[in-house]
C-alpha cells in the first residue's frame, strides 16, 4: 500500500458497468516527506475521502476489486483508509 | 518478498472495514546487505512486528494468503521477522 | 488506473483467438495536468472510445475482467471514457 493526497475528481459517464456509482478520485502517490512520487492515477474510493486529503491507496486489482465491494471488476487502485497521522521514528 | 525495515505506523480512523483490526507499518524497502534503497510502502501487519525490525514482506494479490487477510484489501503484507540476513561474499 | 489519451487504433488480422473481435487501441498515458507521462501502450477497450478521447485504463490481468470468463491476454485495457476531471 502506499500513502497519497488526493489532488482531484474524474468524472465519467460512460464506462464499465462494474464502475456504476463509484466515486474516482486522482490520487498523487507521495513519498514519506510528502513529496510527489510519480506519476498521480486514479483510484476508486468507496470511504468518502475528499480533495487534499491523505489517504493510504491499495495497488493490486483483486484488492482493489474486494475494497469496491465486486469481484472481477477491472480496477487496480483503490482507497482503503484516510490517513489521520503517519508517525515515523525516522525519515 | 521483499526486506523492508519497519520505521513507523499509520494511523487512520476511517478505513475499510476489513482492516479495523490490522495495524498499519510504514517499510523502508532495503537490499540484502541491510541498506535502504530509497523507495517505502505501507504494509498491514501479521506477525505483531515493530518499529525498528526488518521484516518480510509479501506483495501483490499473495499478500491476502497472510493468515486472517483473506478477501481483505491489502496488497502488500508482513509475514516474518527477519533475525538474520545471510549473504554469500561478492553477492 | 492511470489517465490517457487515445491517440490511435491498432489493425490486427492475425492474433490470439480470444482478442478477436476486440478492439486495440493506442494509449498516451497523461500526468494530473495532462502533459504526457511515460510511453504510449496498447490497451484493450472495454469502454467503447474512440481516437482522441480522454480515458481510464486499467493495469494488468484485471484488463482481462471484463470479458470473464473469457481469457482475453491483455495487460491493459479501457474501462471508462473521462468527460473531465477537476483539480483542487
């Protein structure tokens, strides 16, 4: 899992049937000292989260698919928790 | 399976469901020879390790066969701690 | 899943069974500001988009999904056409 900030929202009507009411967000992936680190992507997110928040992200696609709640639907990132506090006993 | 060395927890309220009991580590990734490459990940931990240990992590869709992680959304997880890392000289 | 853009079709006669009928497509994967990140690939369209669209795609054997239980050998597919996207 790795730890991100979500930076934006996509909108999209039409899609696969599997993303029906799905909220996608676009995460930007970040390092321990909260830098960018790569390339942003977009995540589905099933717990609410919104823009500027910190969110730990899943990068697999049946983890991905379990944290939407459907098997076999062709995602490979999701949300799974909003960071309240990252404690680090070095950096 | 990766070697990481666990420098932190992540600590978050909001999170799916099927990871309220698990704690979350923050992993520096590291070579063989101990040294840190530079790159982290969150891992949901199985074995109760701790700030400071290296740990054995595995990642991808196998990280849900760590015990009690079964369609839980993780994609990386620790399942040992290292006592000792044995390296053949010029490896 | 990672923001794209299609920048063009792929003509296949001769491919594995169980690509036929499905449509390849060019992809130019794009950064949140929509500058080009990375290297065009070819992806699967689930999604039914066309040259010049913004879309999603998807990384992986989970491109594979939504043909179950068909097996369809793509690393990469289209799950969604992008009608915009909001920064904040």
């Amino acid at each position: 899992m790795q730890l991100a900030r979500v930076v934006g929202t996509v909108v999209a009507t039409q899609k696969h049937r599997t993303f029906e009411g799905a909220k996608l967000l676009l995460v930007q992936p970040l390092t321990l000292d909260d830098r960018p680190r790569g390339t942003a992507l977009l995540a589905v997110d099933a717990l609410g989260a919104g823009v500027h928040e910190k969110v730990l992200i899943v990068l697999e696609g049946r983890a991905a698919g379990d944290a939407l709640g459907r098997r076999l639907a062709p995602v490979d990132a999701a949300v799974v928790g909003i960071v309240d506090r990252v404690d680090l006993v070095e950096a | 399976m990766i070697l990481a060395r666990v420098v932190g927890t992540v600590v978050a309220t909001r999170k799916d469901p099927r990871l309220v009991s698990n704690k979350l580590l923050v992993a520096r990734t590291m070579d063989p020879h101990g040294k840190a490459d530079g790159s982290y990940l969150v891992a949901v931990d199985t074995v109760d390790a701790g700030v400071g240990e290296t740990v054995l992590i595995v990642s991808g869709s196998s990280a849900r066969m760590a015990a009690g992680m079964k369609d839980c959304p993780v994609d990386a997880a620790i399942v040992g701690i290292v006592d000792a890392v044995e390296v053949a000289a010029g490896d | 899943m990672q923001l794209a853009k299609v920048l063009g079709d792929v003509v296949i006669t001769r491919k594995d069974e169980n690509l036929v009928g499905l449509k390849l497509l060019v992809v130019q994967p794009l950064a949140a500001d929509g500058s080009h990140v990375g290297r065009a690939l070819v992806a699967v369209d689930a999604a039914g988009a066309g040259v010049g669209e913004t879309v999603f795609f998807v990384r992986g054997k989970e491109a594979s999904f939504p043909w179950y239980p068909t097996e369809v050998p793509a690393d990469a597919g289209i799950v969604g056409i992008v009608d915009h996207w909001d920064l904040g």
